[in-house]
C-alpha cells in the first residue's frame, strides 16, 4: 500500500498539473491569435451531445427501418419490424440504437473532424499505447476504492430500477439478450472514453493546459443527468481523475477499461441483489 500513498498520490497529479500548464503557456507565446482548433472542438461537442440526446438517447430505433423504407429499403425495414416484435426484441433494438449512435457520435464524428478539419493524426488524442503501464497502478487503486461504494450503492432500490439497462424477465436467460447487449455496453464506454478523455482533453489542452479537463468534466457531469443523484456526483471525480490520467499517459485504455469493470460491477450487482445471480 506504500505505493499508493497520499503522498505519491499528490505528487503524480502536482506533476500533471505543471506539465500541462507548461505546454499551454508555450503554446499561447506562440500563437496568440484566436485558436481556430479551440472554436472547432468546443463547437464539435455541441453538435455531438445535440445529436446524442435528441436523436439517440430520447429516440426510437424504429427511426431507422421508417428511413430504410423512405430510401426504398422496405424489405430490410419489414425484417427488422419482425425481429423486434417481441417486447424484450424492442428493448434489445432501442439500447443497441442507441449503442451504435454513442459510437457514431463520439467516435465517428470526433474522428472525421481531427481528420478532415484539424488535419492531425487520430491517435495523437488518447489512443497512446506506450509506457501506460507505468501508471496502471492508479487505475487499480481507483478501482479498489470504487468496490466499497458500489456494493452500498447496488443494495438502493434507485440502483437497482436503473441497472442493468436490459431489464431481464422473470426466468429470461441471460444469453443471447442480455449478453449481446453487456458487449454492445463495452463498446459504448470506449467510445465515450475517446470523446470525452481523447478528443475533448487532447483538443483543448494546447490551449487550456490542465483546464482542458475541468472542462471536459462540465458536460460528461451532464450527461449523468436522470441517473441517481450519487452516481452523478461519482462522475464529477471521475471525470477530473481519468482527464488528469489522460493528460499525463496520453492514452484513454485504461481509464476505459476502468470505465467497463465498474460498469459490469454495477449489473451484476444489480443482478445478485435481484436474486437473478
């Protein structure tokens, strides 16, 4: 444990702070006129999260086969209206619609745009794989700090009525529904990594330094919103702790992978409190 003491601890972040603090006050000498990528990447984040609550989260999956038949698609659409008659089939369909369009939005389009409109390369926003397990440490003690509040957590009725998203029928099997949407689910958090700790972080940390992740955590704290209220507030450190990571490490990996086990640990908690474990 002496490696993960308060000390170490402060003095990993103080050096994080003055790292990035550094390179922003470099860069500011350096181009002192309106920053252009600034204007692109906080305007990019407002067409994703627009597109992501109205078209995705507060949407409906039968979008997509009443626009296959609009373009002529209408065999493709009647398949898809067959395959989700059964309630649990429509449940499966709006959670997997709405999967599919947090990797659109956050990644696709973040992506197209470092490409296209900011002319750099992909992996220079937080898809750095080299020297990240130097630092696994801090994404292992976060989740072993983490395994206390959600046991307490997971035994509240409000936790339970919300995890997991695939609500189970009595006797339903876990496979294939439930399986094929926990896969869907991991997918999900690795895009949000990319657009949150990767794209905003990396595209505004020339500029803001440290900041970047501040403001990067102003909006990932909204999009908790209608969660319960703890779990909220959870996000507002995590937000901060996994920015401050992806600053130092340059690489979003493993605070996704963090993102998954407490991900799982909530559902299957959930499912153990619901005697369905």
């Amino acid at each position: 444990m002496s490696n993960v003491s308060p000390t170490r601890v402060s003095g990993q972040l103080r050096a994080i702070f003055e790292q990035a603090q550094e390179e922003s006050a470099v860069h500011a000498a350096k181009h002192p006129e309106p920053d252009r990528k600034v204007i692109i990447v906080l305007l990019t984040t407002c067409v994703i999260l627009t597109l992501q609550n109205y078209v995705f989260r507060n949407g409906s999956f039968e979008q997509v086969p009443a626009l296959l038949e609009w373009f002529g698609g209408r065999d493709l659409a009647a398949w898809i209206y067959v395959r989700t008659y059964e309630i649990q089939d429509r449940q499966l369909a709006q959670l997997l619609f709405w999967a599919a369009g947090s990797v659109m939005t956050y990644v696709i389009i973040p992506a197209s745009v470092i490409r296209l409109l900011l002319h750099e390369r992909i992996a220079d926003y937080g898809l750095n794989f080299r020297g990240i397990f130097r630092s696994s440490w801090v994404y292992l003690a976060m989740f072993l700090f983490m395994i206390g509040p959600l046991a307490l957590a997971s035994q509240t009725q409000a936790f339970q009525a919300k995890y997991p998203f695939y609500h189970l029928q009595p006797g339903e099997p876990f496979w294939p529904r439930l399986w094929i949407w926990e896969m869907a689910y991991v997918g999900q958090f690795f895009a949000l990594e990319f657009f949150f700790r990767g794209f905003m972080v990396h595209g505004l940390r020339q500029r803001f330094g440290t900041y970047a992740v501040f403001a990067m955590t102003v909006p990932y704290c909204m999009i908790h919103f209608g969660k319960p209220m703890a779990e909220t507030f959870a996000a507002i450190g995590a937000g901060v702790i996994l920015g401050l990571m992806s600053l130092k490490t340059r690489s979003i990996w493993f605070g996704a992978c963090l993102h998954v086990a407490v991900a799982m640990s909530m559902d299957f908690l959930s499912l153990w409190h619901k005697g369905m474990l």
